[in-house]
C-alpha cells in the first residue's frame, strides 16, 4: 500500500528521470531494509557482528535480487501507466 501511493505521488513529477530516479531509489531502499532487518533477526542475533558488518553483508548478498527487482518494478510500473 505504500509503494502505491508513493508511487501515485511520484507520477506526478513533471521530470520523467528524475521520477525514475526516486522511484528506483524507494524499491531499492525499501527492499534492503527488509533484508536488513530480517539479517539481523535470523542470523546477526546468534552472532557478533558489528552494525557496518551486518550493512556490507546485506548490501553484498542484495545487490544483485535488489537490482533485478527495480527493473522489474519499473518495467511493470510503465507498462501499467501505459493502459
């Protein structure tokens, strides 16, 4: 629900990159806090990791299914504006 309105908000950026931009950065943003946080319930809990640790082993092993789903998001986002 809040991407969807968020989402609702940022169509009406006149500038079409920069809404792409904001857009991008809230999936991506939104996803590896959801990773984060499920990291550190599941697996930083039983260990000794330091805040920056459990940053760089999040960011580490999300790159790569946070970029795939921008795209998807966005591509799926554009084809649905598109109707």
């Amino acid at each position: 629900m809040l991407l969807t309105i968020a989402f609702s908000a940022l169509n009406k950026v006149k500038n079409k990159p920069i809404g792409i931009i904001l857009k991008s950065v809230l999936v991506g943003f939104l996803w590896f806090y959801l990773n984060l946080s499920i990291f550190r319930d599941k697996e930083s809990r039983w260990s000794t990791y330091l805040f920056g640790e459990e940053l760089m082993y999040t960011l580490r092993f999300s790159l790569l299914p946070i970029s795939i789903l921008v795209f998807v998001v966005l591509f799926i986002e554009n084809k649905l504006t598109k109707l």
